[in-house]
C-alpha cells in the first residue's frame, strides 16, 4: 500500500507569507495527525482528526495554524501569516481505528526567513 | 508533567558492538510505549510497541526493548549494530487507548564507526 505523502518535502518563505503544507495519509485511515519539530526541541503533536472532524487540536499554537481535511480523505495546514518560530518539520501521521499504530510521512521542512 | 527524557543527545557506537538508547517517561499511569526510528530524508518509522504483557518487547531490524516499570524506563537495545543503524532514534508514550497523541522524547542519534 502507499504510504503517508506529504507536500512539499521543503519550503522556504519569507516571513510574513503563508504557506500551505498538505498530507495525503493511507486510504482508509480514518485518523490523521500532524506534528511539529522546532529546531532542537521535541516532535509535538498539533492536532488529530477523526474523518473530516477535528477530534484534538490542542496543541495547535495559535489561531495562525488553520487545519483541514476535506472529505475525510486529504488534510492541509495552512500557516499564515508565517513567523520564524513556525520553522521546523512537519510530520503527517495517520491510522486506523482498530490497527493501533501510526504510520508517518517524511516530513515536510519548513524554513520561515 | 506528562514526559519522556532520553537522556543521550548523540551516541557513537563501532560497528558489531551492542547498543543501548535510555528512555525515561513521567506518566500518571503506565502508558503505551514506542521506538521510533528516522533514517536521514525518511519518516518516523516504527521499531517496537508496548501495550501490555511480556516486558521484553522485539521489534524489527533486530531490535529490542524491555519496559521497567519501577524504574518508569523503555531501553532499546541491539546486540550488533549494523552501519545502517545510524539515524536518530525517537522514544514515545501516550494515553492507553487508541489512537491518543504521542509524546516523544527530544531523540537520540546514533553514529557508527568502522
């Protein structure tokens, strides 16, 4: 099967911009997740969805993060406007209910200059 | 606090030596348990679980992983690292239930040396 895809695999904006990362998880997934890694710190989690409803979305930073997942299928976060804190990696993660265990995507690198 | 320490930042190993990579969690309860691992330019991959039962956990590549409970750690370990092994290695908790978000620890790389 594929696996988690997500675009672009690198990014580099000006601060200011926005920017819109997307993640097309593993078909069937119903659970879709994405995380964050800021330079030095840990892998933290930003939000979960359930299908297309956004069942945690507490570790979302502040209202500059808009989160969505059109139909259940494919998710994107949109940062805007971007600020040099927002650079890190971005992980997309998805799973099934019942199948405990997430498979992740490679990432996408954000640099916000 | 829910947190995991994985007390090393970076670890060189030679080649065919053994290996260990520390990991401390603080949890309310025992939570569920994960290696991850991230080849350079590749995704978090899953080396091992932990949920319940035997507390020597085996994982794939050869790896391994006892849950201490006294002693709230998860220690990956490989009797024979192999030059491939380098990457950095993630450890990860969450809430006993699935699909609950995961907290990692700050992660460990690992070097090999011929």
């Amino acid at each position: 099967e594929a696996g988690v895809t997500q675009f672009p695999s690198h990014s580099v904006i000006e601060k200011g911009q926005t920017v819109t990362l997307r993640c097309d998880p593993i078909s069937g997934h119903d659970n879709l997740y994405w995380y964050r890694r800021v330079m030095g710190k840990e892998i933290k989690f930003l939000l979960h969805f359930v299908k297309e409803s956004k069942q945690d979305e507490s570790g979302m930073p502040n209202n500059r993060f808009l989160a969505e997942r059109t139909g259940g299928t494919y998710s994107t976060l949109k940062v805007q406007p971007a600020e040099l804190e927002d650079s890190g990696v971005y992980f997309c993660a998805s799973s099934q209910v019942v199948n405990y265990g997430y498979t992740f995507g490679s990432g996408t690198r954000l640099t916000v200059v | 606090a829910q947190s995991v320490t994985q007390p090393d930042i970076h670890i060189t190993v030679s080649e065919g030596a053994s290996l260990e990579l520390r990991c401390n969690y603080s949890y309310g309860a025992t939570p569920y348990l994960f290696w991850y691992v991230q080849s350079p330019g590749q995704g978090l991959q899953l080396l091992l679980k932990y949920f319940s039962g035997d507390t020597l956990v085996q994982g794939i590549k050869g790896f391994e992983a006892e849950f201490k409970r006294s002693q709230s750690s998860f220690n990956l370990r490989k009797p024979s690292v192999h030059w491939s092994d380098a990457a950095e290695y993630f450890c990860a908790v969450s809430r006993r239930q699935a699909g609950t978000a995961l907290i990692f620890g700050k992660g460990t790389t690992l070097s090999v040396s011929s």
